[in-house]
C-alpha cells in the first residue's frame, strides 16, 4: 500500500467517522432535534415581567364551598418580586358575609326566638342563677343560630411566593399573552366576628340575651348550694371570634395583558383555628374549653377564589441576555 | 516517522471537507423532498404555501426543478418573480409588474380579467410559527380519570371513570364519556344534625354519562425553572347524557328511590404534553340537572313507600361541579407532519 493510497484511505476514514458519529445532539420525546442549548436557559431575550418589580393588585375574593356564612370581599395584594421566582408580600381583605344555601335551607326550619324565650323560662323559673328543672328546647332557633355564626370582616396574609413556571399561550390563534403560575406560603391572618347578646338581669332568651348562659359547662356555687351547669349549648356563648393567626398557602396564576397590567387569578386556603357554627363540636354540651375534649375550635381551611388586576411598577421591562 | 503526520494531516482535511459538504446538524433530520416545482424551485401555485426554510441551497437546487431555481438565482443576484422578495417591500419584480400590466391593458395574460389585487410575496407576508409540538388530527384520546365534588358542603362524591374522544380536527373533538360514583358525608353533615338537630337531604350520585364535544381556543408553553419547556392547552367542553341520583333516607327505616337525570354539562380545562401519546388533563366540569329529594314529611302514614316518596318528591336544580384529572393516551401514539418544518 503505498503512501498516497493510505492518506486517501485515512481521508476517507475521516469523512466516515464524521458520517456516521453520533451527534452532539438528541431527539427529545417528541422527536424534535436538541442540542447543547437543551442545557441552557429555555428562552432567551425574554421580558422580565416580575423581577425587581412592585405588583399592587387590587382584587376580589369568595369563598368556595363555605358551609354556613360565604365570606365575599375586596382588598388589594402589594409584592415586590426580589428575582424572576422569589417575591415577598401581603394581602388584605375586607368583606362581608352572605348566608350559605344550607343556612337558607335550616333557617325556616327552626323556631322563633319568642317561642324559645318562653321555653327557656319555664324550664329555668329561677333565671340564670337557679337550676333548670324542665326540658330545654334542643333545637336552635333562628335566631341562636344565626348569631352563632361567625363572619371574616378582616383578613389577610404575609407571605414568599415561588413563580417556577412561565409561558406563554395563544388564545383563538390570534391573541397572544404571558403567563405564569405561583405559589405561595405564609402566615394568615384574620378577624372573626360574631355577636350573641348577653344582658345579665333580662329574661332568659330575650332579643337581648340571646346567649343567657354565664357558666357554660362548668357549675355555680350559690352559697353552699351548686347550680348544675346548664347543658344546652344554644344558649352559650359562640367563642369564635376575634383575632386568629394560622397558615396560609396559595396559587394563582398572573395573565399579562400588557407589559405592566397581569390579570391575577389565585385560590388561596387561609388555615387557622375557628368554629364557624358557634356551637357545639366536641359533644360536651356546651361551648367552651374542655379539659378532656378540647376546644370546640379546630384547625379548619377557609378555601377562597380570588381575581385581581396586578398593575407591575415600574411600567418598563427588562430583558434577560 | 513522517509518514504518520502526513496521513493526520490528510485525515483532518478529509473532516473538514466533510464538515463543508455536510449539512449542518439541526437540518440533519430527514425531510420530505418537495415536490418538483415546488416554491423552493419554480414557485408553482400548487405548492406555494409549502415553503422550506430549513432547505439548504444545495438541496433546494438539487431538489427544485432545473431551471431558475432559487439556489440559482440567488447565486447570481438574480430575484426570481415567484419566490420570495428578500427587500420587503420594495415592489413587485418585473415578470409579476408584467403580468399585472398585460391584465391592465386588457391584453389578457395569466390573471384573469377584473379587479387584481396585488399582493406580492414579501418577508412581510409570513407569520413565523412554530410546529404545534403535539398533534390530536384524527387520533382517540382514551382518558381514564378521577374526579371530586367541589360545591358540595354537605356530601363529597369521588367518581372513576373514563372518556372515549375522537378529534376531528386539531382543536374539535366529539366523545363519550361514563363515570361511576362513591360518596362519603362532609363533617358538616354530622355537625348540622348534631347542633341544628336537622338531617340534612341528600341524594348520592350512582353513575353518569354523555356525548361531549371539546374544543381547543387556546394553546400555550411554559418554562419551569427556567430550563424544562412545557407545552399545554386549554379546552372547553359541552355535552349532553345522563346520570342516576339515589336518596338517601334520613331515617334508614324508610326505603330510598332512585333518579333519572338528564345532565348537560359544561367545563373547562387543561392539557399537559409529555409525550406523543401520552397527556395530563385536568379540568372543571358542571353538571347541571333537575334532581327529585325525599319529602320532608315521611312517617308510617305518609309517604312511606319508595314510589309514594318518589310522587310526593321535591325537585330542585343541582349544579354539580367536579374536579377532574387523569393521564390521557393516545391513539396511535405517534404522528407524522404533512407539511415541512
């Protein structure tokens, strides 16, 4: 073999391995071609639609699948988002309250208040400092039963909110948008609110004192006589008011309509302890702690949808490399 | 010992010949050869609208008809009339101005009289879009999924069941779709007997199904994390079918009956693409309907038969929302691209 035919052969085998080298690339599930990029950052040239930018979202938010009281109010969500994923923020909420379809349902069922008065004071002729000797009227009326019933007039969340997700999409091939998701962990934040009269010296279950029981679950020393306690826990205060502190988790998504104006939908769960009926849960007869059973609070969700419109300061963008 | 060098030498030549010839790696995909007269050779009107962007001029000549070809014509500086204008707008050239002229003079040629509206090919004229990554033209979705009430606070119905759909196109499908239900009673449930000394009426889902239609308006990707792309739909369905209702007797003594349902039914939802035959779905469906529940009043004496419970039943309009998720497959569990990339 002489010298030329072997440089040729060798230029052959060259051109051959190159051929058929396997290359630097591979096909991805579906089948498209990737390379070295696949390593790289998915999209380049991208706006920054969050990073270093303060959102202030104004918005709305319901309850979803509240039993007894829908909980339905505005209030504004401020975050300054640290990077393209991180941001820190707070949400405030002032609403209102809607009966549910199941409080609508009961409601008619029950009894008037009047005819709960009456019964209340014959069973207990000696008021709230003597003993009930005659049966008490186990059902609620109208009237218990709704002022047992909590509201949210406050509520809220400090939190650190994660984006791993952006994206865009194509409505009806002809709109274009950016998107992402989040999701966010903090600290909820809320007052509750409820109002059961209670005047000491009116008649038992008058407009007025509603929730006449001033020991519930626990006996009255009388001098040397002790008054049972008085078993019935309509007439008992609700204890589900006032200022509560929990977990809150949400999820949302921001739509951007432009550069700086994002539609913001989120379901958020503010968790915390709370007994939205006011009455009795653990079945000690009564409402109030309970050295054996607990508190008639538990640690419950309150799930809600929100929508927002986030207007992102400053209005201009920047791009990433 | 000189030898050795000489044949590198000749080799790494050889690799860098071979690095000309070749083409380049991300066009190294097999591709269907364009039909002749195609728009990368003559720019014929049959095949206008196929135009390769990835074909190199090499292959564009070797493939495209012979003569003025765009390899060609570019090659000598040269614009073709039918291919593309590279200078925008920069006005129609010479074979098309013709053309237009012989109609204005009423000299005939190859447009046909009347109003012309001239409409030269130009950089302008292309919309850039990338491949739909996932193709549903004439494939079955076959999408086993789970579901759970979601406006329910008294009972929660869990449903197993499955959707059958055939796209017709790429965004309009028709399907039949069956679920079958179990229930289990919200805390509520307890708590409303319990504290209102009130049994709640409910009614327990049993089994449903329907003829759905779904339609795709919006399409999208996102990144996570930054690196992994991930491309996903959004959908809308309506359908119509049918579903059984059973009461369930406050009192155990007494017997329930079963209903009927007629269920339209309206939803939304999403599509993930992992791969080609195979996707996440998740959505939201409302299943509306006119539900019959136990009669308030039901003793020894009164309504104490199923059929006199069933007569004397009350009637309410029930939106039941369910939340839905499964991994759809799809068949047959690849797809192939008409029209070049």
């Amino acid at each position: 073999m002489t010298m030329r035919t072997s440089q040729i052969l060798a230029g052959l085998a060259g051109m051959l391995a190159l051929a058929t080298a396997t290359p630097a690339h591979a096909d991805d599930f579906l089948g498209n071609r990737t390379n070295g990029l696949s390593k790289d950052y998915a999209v380049r040239h991208r706006k920054l639609l969050v990073a270093h930018r303060l959102e202030f979202t104004p918005l709305f938010e319901t309850t979803v699948n509240a039993a007894y009281q829908s909980i339905i109010g505005g209030g504004a969500k401020l975050e300054y988002h640290i990077s393209d994923r991180l941001s820190i923020g707070v949400i405030g909420v002032g609403s209102t309250a809607l009966n549910t379809a199941l409080t609508n349902r009961i409601l008619p069922t029950l009894a008037s208040q009047s005819s709960q008065a009456a019964a209340y004071q014959s069973a207990c002729p000696s008021g709230v400092n003597g003993p009930c000797t005659g049966v008490l009227p186990r059902a609620p009326s109208q009237t218990e039963f709704l002022d047992h019933l909590n509201t949210m007039p406050i509520h809220g969340a400090a939190y650190l909110s994660l984006t791993p997700w952006y994206g865009k999409l194509a409505a009806f091939s002809s709109a274009f948008v950016a998107f992402d998701f989040y999701f966010q962990a903090g600290v909820a934040l809320a007052q509750l609110d409820s109002n059961c009269p209670q005047t000491p010296g009116a008649a038992l279950g008058a407009a007025n004192n509603v929730c006449w029981d001033t020991h519930p679950g626990t006996a009255l020393m009388s001098g040397a006589n002790s008054i049972p306690a008085v078993l019935d826990p309509n007439v008992d205060q609700p204890l589900n008011s006032g200022f509560r502190a929990g977990l809150y988790l949400g999820g949302g998504v921001h739509v951007f309509l432009n550069d700086f104006l994002a539609l913001d939908l989120t379901v958020r769960d503010y968790a915390f302890e709370d007994n939205p009926s006011g009455a009795d849960v653990n079945a000690d007869l009564f409402v109030g702690p309970n050295k054996v059973l607990g508190d008639d609070n538990r640690f419950i969700s309150h799930l809600f949808f929100g929508a927002g419109l986030s207007i992102m300061l400053p209005t201009t963008v920047q791009r990433t490399p | 010992m000189r030898k050795l060098p000489h044949t590198i030498l000749v080799a790494m030549l050889g690799v860098m010949a071979a690095a000309l010839i070749a083409p380049p790696l991300s066009h190294a995909a097999p591709k269907k050869t364009p039909a002749k007269g195609s728009a990368a050779g003559k720019g014929s009107s049959s095949d206008s609208g196929d135009i390769d962007f990835d074909q190199p001029a090499g292959s564009a000549a070797a493939s495209g008809s012979t003569s003025g070809n765009a390899a060609g014509n570019a090659g000598n500086g040269a614009a073709n009339p039918a291919d593309i204008d590279m200078d925008s707008d920069q006005g129609s050239s010479s074979d098309l101005a013709a053309d237009l002229a012989a109609v204005d003079n009423g000299s005939g040629g190859p447009v046909k009289a009347g109003e012309v509206k001239k409409t030269p090919v130009s950089w302008q004229d292309i919309v850039v879009v990338i491949r739909k990554p996932f193709l549903k033209l004439h494939r079955v979705e076959l999408f086993p999924m789970v579901g759970v009430t979601m406006n329910d606070n008294i009972i929660r119905h869990y449903s197993e069941g499955g959707e059958l759909n055939y796209w017709l196109t790429d965004v309009l499908a028709i399907g039949v779709e069956g679920q079958y239900y179990e229930h289990d009673f919200e805390s509520t449930y307890d708590l409303v007997a319990r504290q209102a000394r009130r049994l709640p009426t409910v009614n327990q889902y049993n089994w449903s199904a329907a003829l759905d239609f779904h339609y795709v308006p919006v399409y999208g990707k996102f990144a996570v994390f930054d690196h992994k792309l991930i491309t996903w739909e959004a959908f809308f369905t309506a359908g119509i079918g049918a579903g059984q209702s059973q009461v369930v007797p406050r009192d155990p003594e007494f017997p329930g009956f079963t209903n009927l349902l007629i269920q339209p039914n309206i939803g939304v939802g999403m599509r993930f693409f992992l791969a080609k035959w195979l996707t996440i779905n998740l959505g939201v469906r409302d299943y509306a309907f006119e539900d019959k529940f136990e009669p308030t009043d039901r003793s020894t004496t009164m309504n104490a038969t199923a059929s006199q419970a069933q007569a004397n039943a009350t009637g309410e309009f029930i939106n039941n929302i369910m939340f839905q998720i499964g991994i759809a497959f799809w068949i047959p569990g690849s797809f192939e691209y008409t029209t070049f990339r």
